[in-house]
C-alpha cells in the first residue's frame, strides 16, 4: 500500500527568519540600515546637488525682448530666459544688435539644503537704448532685404516675423507709433510672397492672424491705410496672395480686379523714347549722349503679365534727364590705377573691407598685386568699390566739367532702349546705383524717394542675342562675384 504524498507547503508556512548579526538582533540592525538608506537618500535628494552642483536660477527678462545673455563669457540664450547659472562671478550682458549693451555685475550663490526642490532664485530686467534713432529700422531693413533675396518661401523654408520684430523693437527704442508706421510702410516693395505679407499687415494692425479672405477686402484696407487707390495696389495684392488665389485670379479675374486692371493700363501713356547721339571723351574713355525722356520702365511697351510667379514685373512709367553712359564697362587696368591711388581697395584690404561689410571673400580674387588682364572689364568689385571709384574719379577731376556717376536702374535702361536695346559690352552683369527689391514695379510712387537696402539693382548680363533693355536682378551690395563689374556716367553737375 503506497502512503499519501506529502501536502505542499504554503506561502504561509513558508518563513525566514534572520539571525543576529556580531549579537545584534535583527530587528536592531535593520533599523539601521534602513535609517542608513533613509538618511543617503534624503542626502543625496537634499544636501549632495547643494554642495556638488551650487548656483542661482536666473530669470533674465529685458526691453525689447530677445536679447543674448552673456556671463562668464558664455552665451546662455536670449531674454526672456530662465536658467540655472553655477556658482560664480562676473558680468552679466545682455545685448541686441541695434541697442547698447547693458552689463551688470552678478554673483551665483547657492545653497546647500533642499538646493534641488528649493534653488536660490534670482531676476535680473535690462532696459536698452537703441544706438540711434535710425539704427533698428536699418538693421531691420538690411535683414530684410536678405530674405526678400530668398522669395518665394515654402512650408520647409519660412519667412521669419521680422517686420512684427522690426515693429516691437522701433517701439522699444522710442518711436511713435506714425514712425513706426512709415518705416514700415517704406519696405512694402520689399513685400512679395504671402508670408512676408502676412506678418506685415499684422505689424501695421490690419489683421491678427491672417488677411481677410477676398481681394476687394484687403484693397480697402490697405486704401485706408496708404490713400493708395491704383489699379497697381490691387496687382500687389494679387502677387502676395497664396499661389492657388494667384492662379485662380490670373486664370479668370473676378470683375472688381479687371476693373483695377483697366485702372492700371490707364496709367500708362505714350511716352516720348530717349535716344542717343554723338559721344563725348574724357579721361575715362569714351561716353554716348542720352537725350532726356520717358519711358515704360521693366517692360516691352504697354504688354505686361498679371503678377503670378515671381519675378514680378510691371511697366512703370519713368523720366530720364540728359545724361552721357560709358561705351565699356570698366576695365581692369583703369581699376588699377583706382586701388594705387586708394590701397584700402587693394586686394590685400579684403580682409579689413569684409569687416567693414564692404566685401566679400571674392573681391578682385583672380587678382594678386596686379590685374589679371588689363583690358578687360574689371569684375568681382562691390557695390562699395564701384562708388568709391565714381568719388575718386570726380575727385581726380577724370570727368571734366561733368560729374561722374554709377547710372541708376532707370538710366541704364534708357541708355539701352536709345541705343537698340542693349549696351556694348563683354557680357558681364553690372552695378547700377539703385535699390532692390522683388515688388518693386508693384510698388511704385514717382514723388517717393526709394528706400535704402540691402540688395543693389544690376543690369545687363545677358549676351545682345538674349539680353533685354529690363532685364534685372538683384545682388548684396557687398557681393564681389565673379563676372559682376560696373561702368559709369557723366550727369551735368
């Protein structure tokens, strides 16, 4: 007969039992031992980070927001910041281009109980001045003339919030709000692609989030703001709307739009051509005369497109005084005796000129002490450099009893027109002395004074085959690119 297995054995009958330790008794030593563990814990949660980690955290706030702060050297972010600063001492910057620094000694302690639940806190507030009364709408200008270079943006590649910036931060350094106002007002041609539009209307207060929908609507609030009421304002419109409204529109105009339309082709009149006549010789070599006229500048007579891709172009009626425009662009040679008369143009001040945002790394590179072929037109010269050889040119006396000049956009394209539609030259692009901007045919008002900027019209470029009188682009004027010169002109002083 087998006998009954055995029961198994319970959780409860299961028991473990310590036995004394050096004759300690259990429930002795494991009192110490979790005092022990209790006690590493809380100094490792409350003591340890106080003693191995001291400092304060810093809240640095300032006016205008999104300044850098400094110390001890290092750039810790831009205001307004929280952080935490180790134990220390030193100077504590806060700075934005535009504004003079604040710099305020400071000192990180810390303490050593409950630093981790309980840091030492502290708030440090900066005020800034701005440098001048003009200096944040120039700086604002010159960024934004960067990016109005970059058009047109997309959902990967965005337009920052500069002209809500530019609106803060003029507010900050003590404009009134009308100057705040025409200093943004003044870059609306550097406005042409519907996120820059966006965040301009929002600095001007035209709208919160986003435009309202419809043309007509948008039209009468910038009507009311601008007293601009032209078929031209509508065309500028419809260029900063998103592209399947551009599209949409361009396809089949509503009835308010075509009646801007024939607004526009209103204004534009017959115009009476420049023409070209006998030349003149001087010191810089030969120049054709350029009767006075007008014409449609940017444009083949009265035809145009309506602005749905950028580049955007529209004709804009334009007059010309007599003026006299070089045969050739500027030679090598002629620059030449230009940087022995002024070494700061040298090839060996381009370091000093790209410091002073007056170049580029490529400024005159295929030269070395000498030109690299004398009788060429000279090329990989700044906007900077061109200037500065028209003023050492008038300075020398090279044009005789007229004043020598870089021709602006408008000159060289009447200069062109009179003389078949292109200038003689060896097919490089070439300075002109005006300002540029991608909306700038949209945005057009003969009596305004055209806006500074960052980027510097160019013309020509394009062999006599292709090339247009209006063709354009724009470059920054601290550019030095290869097959990039200028030439000159004669104006009566």
């Amino acid at each position: 007969m087998n006998a009954d297995p055995a029961a198994p054995e319970s959780a409860e009958d299961i028991q473990v039992r310590l036995k004394p330790l050096f004759g300690v008794s259990p429930k002795h030593y494991l009192a110490v031992i979790y005092s022990i563990v209790i006690l590493a814990v809380l100094f490792w949660l409350l003591v340890l980070p106080g003693l191995t980690n001291p400092g304060t955290k810093v809240t640095v706030t300032s006016v205008p927001s999104g300044a850098a702060v400094t110390w001890q050297g290092r750039h810790w972010g831009t205001t307004p910041l929280t952080v935490f600063l180790p134990q220390g001492q030193g100077d504590l910057v806060v700075s934005k281009p535009g504004f003079q620094a604040v710099t305020k000694p400071f000192s990180s302690g810390g303490t050593v109980f409950f630093s981790l639940l309980f840091p030492r806190t502290d708030a440090v507030s900066a005020t800034l001045s701005a440098d001048s009364p003009d200096a944040v709408s120039t700086l604002y200008r010159n960024e934004i003339g960067k990016w109005a270079l970059a058009i047109p943006f997309t959902s990967k590649y965005q337009f920052p919030p500069l002209f809500t910036r530019l609106a803060s931060d003029a507010a900050a350094a003590g404009l009134s709000a009308e100057q705040i106002r025409d200093s943004l007002l003044g870059l609306r041609e550097a406005v042409a692609d519907p996120q820059m539009y966006n965040d301009f209307g929002k600095a001007l207060h035209l709208w919160k989030d986003v435009p309202p929908e419809g043309l007509e609507q948008q039209y009468n609030l910038w009507k009311a703001l601008t007293g601009d009421a032209s078929g031209r304002l509508a065309l500028w419109l419809l260029a900063n709307q998103t592209k399947p409204l551009r599209d949409r529109q361009t396809a089949e105009p509503s009835d308010w739009l075509l009646a801007r339309l024939q607004d526009f082709k209103d204004t534009l009149k017959v115009q009476t051509a420049p023409s070209a006549s006998a030349s003149v010789r001087n010191a810089l070599g030969s120049f054709h005369a350029v009767s006075a006229g007008s014409y449609l500048w940017g444009s083949d007579g009265t035809k145009f497109s309506m602005p749905a891709e950028p580049p955007f172009t529209l004709p804009v009626p334009v007059s010309t005084d007599a003026f006299w425009i070089a045969d050739s662009e500027v030679t090598q040679a002629q620059f030449a005796a230009f940087v022995a008369a002024r070494p700061e143009w040298a090839p060996s001040a381009r370091d000093a000129l790209i410091a002073a945002g007056k170049a580029d790394d490529d400024y005159l590179a295929d030269w070395t002490d000498k030109p690299s072929a004398p009788s060429d037109p000279v090329t990989g010269v700044s906007w900077y450099a061109a200037q500065a050889y028209a003023a050492w040119a008038n300075a020398a006396g090279l044009g005789g009893s007229r004043k020598v000049v870089l021709p602006d956009d408008y000159q060289w394209e009447a200069a062109a027109r009179a003389q078949g539609g292109t200038l003689p030259g060896q097919n490089v692009w070439e300075w002109t002395s005006s300002p540029w901007y991608p909306g700038q045919a949209l945005v057009w008002n003969a009596a305004a004074k055209p806006a500074d900027s960052y980027a510097r019209s160019l013309k020509g470029g394009n062999s006599a085959a292709k090339g247009k009188a209006w063709d354009r682009a724009g470059w920054p004027a601290s550019g030095a690119t290869a097959g990039l010169g200028f030439r000159l002109a004669l104006v009566s002083p």
